[in-house]
C-alpha cells in the first residue's frame, strides 16, 4: 500500500509540473454520466450508494482530482462503473493525456501496482462474500423456530383439512420479528379502510378518486421512507 500512496505522490507531483499545459479548471461530469448510462445508474447519489463511498468522492472523480482520491475508493468507484482502476486513473486523471509520467526513484514498478491492485480487489471480493454469509446467518438464526417447526406443521394441515389455521398463525412471529428488524412495515392491515392514495395503494378492480375511502385486500409494505409494494385495494 505504501507503494500506492508514493506513486498517487508522484502522480500529484508531475501534475503540478505541467500545471501550465492544463486549463485552470477540470470538469469530467460528462465522462461520468456516460460511465453511469452504460451500466445503469441513474444519479450521483445511487452511484454513492452503490459504489459505498460518500458524494464527495465523486465530486472528486468530476473535477479531476483523482490524485487526492484512495485506491480503496477508486476501486469501489471502478467496481460500480464497470471498469478497472487503470481506465479510472486514465479518464480521470487531471495531467494531459499526452504527458508521459516519469517514474521517480520511489516509484514502484507497475507489476507491483498491479500486484497491490489485484490483491485489494482479491481481499475486497472476500469480505463482500464474508458480509453476505454473516447477513444470511444472522437471517436464518432470526426465523429459527419457523424453520423448524413450519414443515412439520404445513404436513399436518394437510393430513387434516379441518385444522384451525389460527392455530399456525404463531409460527409466522419469527418472520414478522425479522422484519421489525429490517425496518420493514406494514401500510396498512388487511380490512382496513383508507384513504385510497395512488402513491400507496393499487386498484384490483374499479375506479377510486384520491381520499376516497377504500378497503385493503392486500397489505404493502414500505422500508422506512421507501416504497417496496403498494397496498392493493377495492373501492367502496
């Protein structure tokens, strides 16, 4: 890593060198967007979002300023873009395309930025890989008890048509504890009747004007501020 940060160094250095070869300001927002149309991402902030790294980042990667930018950063940058963190530095970066770098005698070679490159990547796949496994397990572990005991029940009510189904409602705790977790709530219960709002609640049949009331047939459901499935519903 020490090697990365005297050739980011380095980098910063033959910059300012040939400061009077570039205009005074950098602007690649253009080069982004298209970076962003091609794999699908919309806006700064989904960018932001995807790629785990705050605004400000990209705002860097916008002006030029890759050179004060780190190599964990440019690689989640480059992960979400589609792109390697060669094509970054070379879209980005504010010394003119036509300058060649001079290797300093603290530069490292380029096989042993490669080798830093893929073994950052390497270790950054692993703990993706790791956070997802610990994700999984803290699910499973959160419905337990309705991994257990569903099966066996779901085989008896089929063995007996005439078994209460309040009886299994129990069993379905765990999954709605999980969600509480996850901050995953109801719009509304079933058989409520509301206030019928576009943004919250679709049609199964009729028409509805905004606040006119409706019944819930379906629940939706919502994440915090965002909007997962709208509840469905049936005119008066």
């Amino acid at each position: 890593m020490s090697g990365i940060i005297a050739y980011s160094r380095s980098l910063t250095h033959h910059s300012t060198l040939i400061h009077h070869q570039l205009l005074s300001s950098q602007d690649y927002t253009h080069s982004l967007q298209q970076m962003m149309q091609r794999v699908g991402v919309s806006s700064y902030k989904a960018l932001s979002q995807q790629a785990g790294v705050s605004e400000k980042q990209i705002r860097k990667l916008r002006r030029g300023e890759i050179e004060q930018m780190r190599v964990d950063v440019l690689l989640k940058l480059g992960q979400a873009l589609g792109v390697s963190l060669w094509e970054l530095i070379a879209t980005y970066s504010a010394i003119a395309p036509n300058v060649k770098i001079v290797p300093t005698e603290n530069s490292p070679p380029i096989t042993e930025l490669k080798r830093e490159y893929e073994r950052l990547q390497a270790e950054l796949a692993k703990q993706k890989q790791e956070l997802r496994k610990e994700f999984q397990l803290a699910s499973l572990q959160a419905i337990e008890s309705w991994l257990l005991q569903w099966p066996t029940a779901a085989q008896k009510a089929k063995e007996n048509p005439e078994l209460a189904a309040v009886k299994l409602l129990p069993l379905v705790k765990p999954i709605e504890q999980l969600l509480q977790q996850w901050d995953v709530e109801a719009i509304a219960p079933v058989g409520a009747e509301v206030e019928y709002d576009p943004q919250l609640h679709q049609l199964l049949s009729g028409s509805a004007q905004p606040g006119e009331t409706v019944i819930v047939r379906y629940t939706g459901y919502r994440q915090g501020d965002k909007l997962l499935y709208r509840a469905k519903v049936s005119p008066m």
